[in-house]
C-alpha cells in the first residue's frame, strides 16, 4: 500500500487565535520597548519569552498526518508522532458539536492548533494533535488512550484504514 498523505489545515477559530496572539504579543513587545528610557534585564527576557511562544506553538502543530503501512505519522516541525495501527481499536470521526463540552487540561488551545491533554464528560480524556476541529478523528488505542486528529478528509482517513487491520 502506499503512503497517504492528508493535510492539516487551521479552522477559522484557530487562525483568529494565531493571528491576535500574534499581534498582540508584537502589541506588547513595541509598548515595552517604546515606554521605557532604559530596558531592564527582566523585560528583555519577558520579550524573548513573548516572541519563542508562538514559535514553539507552530512547531507543535501538525503539518499533515500519514498513513504508511504500519503506522500513523503525525508530521510536526519538532517532532513527529507515530500511532502503530495494531495498537489501534476503534476510530471515529467526531462532530465539532460532540466536542463542545470539552476543556483543555494542559496544552495549546488554538493558537496555531489544539495541541494537548483535554477532556471531556462523554469521550473522557484525549491527546489533541488538531487543527481544524470540523474534521475530527478519534483514534482509540488499545490501552484505553484516545488521539484525536483533524485530516482534511476524515471519511477517506478512516476508510484507508480497514477494520481488519483493527482489532475491534
């Protein structure tokens, strides 16, 4: 089987939350640096701290994910995630209503994507490898953890992978 790449493209929320974050944080950066006649060591590093967060939030975010014959790749600048898919149960794909009772536990929550622990009531807690939460994906992996990911086509995502490779 050859590989099969999906994109992974930012919703609209998520690209707002970049954006402002982004311009706030140069907001911020230019009113630090223009209010003060001498700059103290403190603010110096309060501006690097500002300008690396969004750095490290965009080599966080997934670029693509791909499925190979194994596994699930998770392309991110930094470092990429591999799922084996014979760890895998169940996959489903998730309405963006299905995740509106959900909170962040610890991670980024749209700022270049959804990267992180979060929770939820009804789907319990999940690692978030997203970027547009209209194309949702719910991996279940055979130790009782969820991966949810946003390829840009969730249906074909889930058909390249036929249930016989999964041990429901």
């Amino acid at each position: 089987m050859p590989n099969l790449l999906f994109s992974a493209t930012l919703d609209k929320t998520a690209k707002v939350v970049s954006i402002c974050t982004c311009l706030l944080i140069v907001g911020i950066i230019v009113y630090l640096l223009l209010s003060l006649d001498e700059i103290p060591i403190y603010i110096l590093l309060l501006n690097i701290g500002l300008v690396l967060l969004p750095f490290i939030c965009y080599g966080l975010k997934p670029s693509r994910y791909e499925i190979t014959e194994n596994t699930i790749v998770i392309h991110r600048l930094f470092k990429n995630i591999i799922i084996e898919k014979s760890t895998i149960t169940n996959m489903e794909q998730l309405s963006k209503s299905e995740l509106k009772n959900v909170w962040r536990m610890m991670g980024i929550g749209g700022v270049f994507g959804y990267i992180g622990k979060f929770s939820a009531t009804k789907l319990g807690q999940m690692t978030w490898y997203a970027t547009n939460l209209n194309n949702a994906v719910l991996i279940h992996i055979s130790d009782k953890q969820k991966i949810l990911i946003t390829p840009q086509n969730p249906e074909a995502f889930i058909e390249a992978i036929p249930l016989s490779e999964q041990s429901n």
